[in-house]
C-alpha cells in the first residue's frame, strides 16, 4: 500500500529584473533625437529584462 503525502511546501513566486541585458537580443543601433527647449540628450542605452510570472516547485 501506497499512501499519499499532502504537499507541504508551497510554491516559490519570484519577481526579479536583469539590468544591461535583453534576452530577445534586441539592440538599439541609433536613435535620433529632436532637440526641442534645450534638452540635453544622454549617448547611452538602459537596458532591461524584467521577468514575468514565473513559479517554482521543488
């Protein structure tokens, strides 16, 4: 006879963000910008993976 435990550990929920990286592989080669009351534009580009919904079960 078998008997069936009751999970005892609950999922683990993670939420997390990778900074200077994209998984897509997407790159921004130029972006032009139209200076408009002074702006002062920045030459670099932030990039972001930011996860989703993501569970875990051990």
């Amino acid at each position: 006879m078998t008997h069936k435990k009751a999970w005892s550990r609950p999922p683990i929920s993670m939420d997390f963000q990778v900074l200077m990286f994209t998984s897509s592989g997407l790159l921004v080669r130029f972006l032009k910008v139209f200076e408009k009351s002074n702006y002062n534009a920045v030459k670099w580009v932030r990039y972001m993976t930011k996860a989703g919904n993501y569970q875990i079960r051990f």
